[in-house]
C-alpha cells in the first residue's frame, strides 16, 4: 500500500469519541481498526515494508494500545516484544522515565534488561500527542541499551507539536490530523 493508502485506511477506521476522558477532549478510538482484521494486517505490513524486515531486532511498544502495535509488528517479522508500561506495572528492576502532563506528572518503565546492548529497536504507539510520553519511552529504549531505529505512530495530533518536541529524531505517522 502507498503512503497515502495507508493514511486513508486508518482515517476511515477511527471514531472520534467527544467529552472522553472528560469534557472538551475528542479522543481519537483506533479499537475499530485493531477489530478490522483486514485493515489491521494492512497497517502491520506497512509498517514493516516502511522501515524494511531486517531494520529492527526487537519492537518496543508503549502502553497500553502500543502494545496491540508492537506485538503484531513482531509477530510477523518474527522479533521479540518489549512493553513499557506505566510505574508499578513491572515485578523486576526497572529503569524510569517521568514526562510533564498538562495536570501533573507520569512515569513509564521498562526492565532493566529490556535489551542487548546495541540491539536495534522499533519504537511503536498508537497516538503521538505532545510528545512527552514517546520521549520518556525513546529515552528509556536509549538507557536500557538500545539503539532506536525507528518510531512509528498511527495517528499523529500535529497540532499539538509532538513532532517538534521530538526532533531531531524522525517521526514516522501513518495519518497525521
């Protein structure tokens, strides 16, 4: 599928839901197209023909819908699958990362022994948003030994400058709204 295939696919399968998690925010709900088996084999292919079979060693997934992400992701270019989850959720040592929210503060984890040191790491999600939760997870791939080959989102909020917070690191978003 082209580029712009692809961005159509995964418009066409996302349902705004208004006032959720509270009022005055659209949440962007991608669960219609992980339930498309079709179209969800699609986004998985191009993902890894965007960034080519043999690119990555392993694939990160952020929590929790990173996770639908990453595991399909690896499944079929028959890699591992690391989680980073939220603070609490890992029962060994834990490297962390916290990141500002617009009301407080979060912090995500990942085992300490995630990766080989040098093992090339994709780096996925399902909503690049301000940026401060793919920052926390790409410092943590970094920490943990890792060297990030790519990162790839779904879908891209661009006006909320994710992207720029990011840089120079590249941002690879199947659809950007």
């Amino acid at each position: 599928m082209t580029d712009t295939e692809l961005s159509e696919l995964v418009a066409g399968k996302v349902l705004d839901v208004p006032d959720f998690p509270k009022p005055g925010i659209v949440f962007k709900d991608l669960m219609p197209l992980f339930a498309d088996a079709e179209a969800f084999r699609r986004v998985i292919d191009g993902i890894i023909a965007y960034h080519g079979r043999d690119a990555f060693d392993v694939v990160a997934g952020i929590e929790a819908r990173g996770f639908v992400v990453a595991a399909a992701i690896a499944y079929a270019a028959g890699t591992g699958v690391v989680p980073i989850r939220k603070a609490g959720k890992l029962p060994r040592d834990v490297h962390s990362a916290s990141y500002a929210l617009e009301y407080g503060e979060a912090t995500l984890e990942v085992h300490t022994d995630a990766f080989v040191a040098g093992q090339r790491v994709l780096l996925v999600d399902d909503v690049l948003a301000t940026g401060g939760t793919a920052g926390a997870a790409l410092d943590l791939v970094e920490r943990g030994g890792g060297t990030v080959s790519g990162f790839t989102v779904l879908m891209e909020l661009g006006f909320l400058g994710g992207r720029d917070r990011l840089a120079p690191r590249e941002v690879h978003a199947l659809l950007t709204v």
